[in-house]
C-alpha cells in the first residue's frame, strides 16, 4: 500500500477528574481554546490546526502517560518557540515543571496537568 488512509490525527483524548476545572486551567494557563465544554467532555482546540484535546471525566486512576521501567513517560509533546519563557510562565501558575534539558541542540521539560497527566514542551 503507497498511501494510507489515515490523513492526519485529529484528536487525542486526556482522563481529567474535574472536567471543568481542567478545561479552564488548559485555557487559562496553557493558553489554549475551549471550544466546547459539557457534562462529557471538554474540547480544547490547538491554535489554528485541526488538532483537538479531548478531555474525559472519569472516577479511574489512569493517566494520558505511561511508564517504563516504573519511570513515567509522556504520551502529548507540544511545541513551543518560546521556551524558557512557557517554562517560567508555568512555574509562575504553580504548575509541576521539570528542568530544562539539553539533548544535541534540542531542548524540552516536562510538565503536570492538575490531574498528574505527564506532558512535554520542547523545540
């Protein structure tokens, strides 16, 4: 098969256990939009693009992240040209940020969401 039938990803669905607190804070302190928020599910829409996050209210403790050796590792890593600036502005929200690390010209850290959700920022 040449080509896929897959276009792009659309969405990407995030377990949150407070669906409205957790929309406002990935607009207030991510800067994202809320397009939608209901009983279900909260839609956050990423800049202009056709990529979406899907907040999911459950009860369950389960993350959007998973582990290695024990050791969490993000599924979600976002761009951001701005870096040590995002890295600040979050550390000014009280937001659980990890160090800025360098890997061969590349730089990143890793954040928390309130629900523990591990996340990536890099460029």
């Amino acid at each position: 098969m040449s080509n896929s039938f897959i276009e792009q990803v659309h969405y990407i669905r995030i377990p949150v256990k407070n669906l409205e607190r957790s929309a406002h804070w990935y607009r207030d302190v991510l800067g994202l939009q809320l397009v939608n928020l209901t009983e279900e599910l909260a839609v956050i829409k990423i800049n202009e693009g056709p990529f979406l996050l899907i907040l999911i209210p459950t009860e369950d403790e389960t993350f959007a992240h998973f582990t290695i050796n024990q050791e969490q590792e993000f599924s979600i890593g976002f761009t951001s040209p701005e870096l040590a600036k995002f890295h600040q502005h979050l550390m000014d929200h009280q937001v659980m940020v990890d160090d800025i690390k360098e890997d061969n010209g590349h730089s990143f850290f890793h954040f928390y969401d309130l629900d523990g959700n591990k996340l990536q920022a890099h460029w």
